[in-house]
C-alpha cells in the first residue's frame, strides 16, 4: 500500500515540476522569437524573474522522493541515462547564470550572450526530459542487474524523439499563454498570435504521440483492465479542446490554467499506465524495476509519508500565494525597480 501511495505521489511531484517550470522553460526558449528588443527581452525575463528558481524546487523534491523511496529506481535511471542527465544539469545550470549574469553589464554584446544561454537552457531541459520520459514508457534495455545495455544514442529513437518534440511544444505553449497573461502591448500581441498559430499544431503533436505510445507501448494495458481509468486521458483531451477556445476569447489566465491541466493530465496518464512499473525493461519484462522489487523499507516510507503530508501542502500554498502576489503585468515601471533582470 505505502509503494502505491509513494509511486503516486511521485507521478504528481513530476507533474507540478513540469507544470510550473514549464511555463519558464517555455518563455526562455521563445526569447529569439519573441524578444525583438532588449525590452521585450528584459519583460519576459522579468515575468519568470520571481518564480523560476522556486518552481525547480519541484525538479529536487521529485529527485529525492525518486532517491528516498525507490532508491534502486534512482541508481538505474541515472545510471542508465547518465549522459542525458548530465546534459539537462548543465543546461540548467546555464540557464540560472544567465538570468543572473545578464543584466550586470551594459553591453549588446554581453546580453546577447546570455540571452542565448537561457534560451538554450531553457529548449535543452524540455527535450531532454521528453526523450527520456517516452524512452522510460517504451522500456530502457536493462538486462537482470539493472544495467543498461548499449549506448545512449539508442534513446534517440523515433518515439524518444517524438516525447522531446512533445514536450517542447507543450512548454513553448504553456510558456506563451503565460506571456499574454503577464504583458501588455506589442509582446503580447505577438505571443497572443503564436499561442493562436500553435495550438492546431499542438493538437497535431500531442495526437501523433499518443498514436505512437499506442505502437511503441504498453501504457494502455491498464486502462483496457480498468476502463474506468480513461478518465485520466480524458481530462487533458478536453483540457485541449477547450484551451482552444478560451485563447479565442483571449481569456488568457483560463487558457494557461487549461495548459497546466494538460501537462498534468499528460503526465499522470503515463505514470498510471507504467504502475506498478518504474523502469520497464525492453529485454525481459521480469528485469523491469517495479515499485515492490526498488522501494526503501516500509519505515523509511511511512516516516516520509508523514513529512510529506506536513510539508509538501505548506511548499504547495506557498507557491499559489506566490503566484497570486505576482501575477500583476509587467510594465515599464516594474524594470526600473530594484532586483530587476
């Protein structure tokens, strides 16, 4: 029971990381399409200013439950996609220095420098996290001892690339309905119009994913066993649909709230189908990493379940009373503040 609850929780961790920094990966990775001045570059660095470093937390938080109550899960995922992990580290890395580094000199040169930096650091993490989390629903080649056999390049197959192209479309959607809902003028205007622009293109992408998981996968297995379940594909399905219409009525905080219904809804159907599997295995199915054969000791669980009903709620307010407080469009007035970017 403790490793369903534990495996649960970890499936909603990933998905409020995703959806929270979604929106900052999504608005740094459009700052070459958008950010036409230093202006417009300056607004929509300031429209994540408050939030970015706090929404990564969410990244840590699943990390360490991933450590904390499935340790064996932890040491084969990053064992087994050392090197895309790395990758993701130092992206993310990257970008942190640049929002920092970007405004302490004024020079056109420096800032385009940085400006790539978060810009690369931002588009890098989104596809890496698709490959590898459509590479984790296909199965990872593990043989019996968890170890992962060939190169890293066999993650770059049709699927894992089509998870990278999905993601990256979620977040550069996810990140554009943020933009209109924060800014004013000409730069919303034009990520108003992206945001109209992508959506049928979103659709297309999020459609030709879930044909592929129906070819490359067994995520379905556990709803054909409990039709009941398809209410978890159900809700971002709608989530799409209606997104669609709300960014026609330029009602952009209900189209962004629609967004993040998707990135969660998304998410959790993948983690659900995988149950009680963590790491399938594409060799064997009896060498897959499960919740039973990789969770800590039904102590470590409980002792964790009872920090993380006290905790997680207080981080979980304290992000919405964030979010709330800042919520206002950034103008003019806010970039001669001090602590701007």
């Amino acid at each position: 029971m403790l490793e369903t609850i534990w495996f649960l929780l970890w499936g909603v961790l990933w998905a409020i990381y995703f959806t929270l920094d979604g929106y900052d990966l999504g608005v740094g990775s459009l700052i070459p399409v958008l950010g036409k001045t230093n202006r417009d570059r300056r607004i929509m660095l300031n429209t994540m200013g408050p939030f970015w470093d706090g929404n990564e937390v969410w990244l840590i938080t699943a990390g360490g439950v991933t450590f904390a109550a499935f340790p064996k899960a932890y040491a084969v995922m990053f064992s087994s996609l050392y090197t895309p992990l790395m990758l993701l580290l130092f992206a993310l890395i990257i970008r942190g220095v640049s929002l920092e580094f970007r405004h302490q000199v004024e020079n056109d040169t420096w800032r385009k420098v940085w400006d790539w930096g978060a810009t690369i650091g931002s588009f890098l993490p989104a596809l890496l996290f698709g490959v590898a989390f459509a590479n984790i629903f296909m199965g990872l080649p593990l043989d019996e001892h968890g170890v992962f056999q060939g190169s890293w390049l066999l993650l770059l197959n049709p699927y894992g690339l089509a998870g990278g192209l999905l993601f990256v479309a979620l977040f550069i959607m996810h990140g554009a309905l943020w933009l209109t809902a924060r800014t004013k003028g000409d730069l919303q205007q034009r990520a108003a119009a992206l945001a109209k622009n992508f959506w049928p293109i979103l659709i297309a992408i999020v459609s030709l994913f879930v044909v592929l998981t129906l070819m490359y996968t067994d995520l379905l297995n556990n709803y054909l066993r409990n039709p009941l379940m398809f209410v978890v594909l159900l809700v971002p399905v709608l989530a799409l649909v209606l997104m669609g219409r709300q960014i026609g009525r330029q009602d952009w905080w209900y189209a962004w709230g629609l967004s993040a219904v998707l990135i969660t809804g998304l998410t959790l159907f993948g983690v659900v189908g995988l149950y009680p599997t963590i790491l399938p295995s594409s060799i064997s199915l009896d060498y897959s990493v499960t919740i039973m054969n990789a969770a800590s000791s039904t102590l470590t669980l409980s002792i964790m379940l009872i920090v993380a009903l006290v905790f997680v709620p207080l981080v979980a307010f304290y992000q919405f009373w964030l979010h709330r407080t800042f919520s206002h469009k950034i103008t003019d007035h806010h970039l001669e503040q001090d602590g701007a970017y």
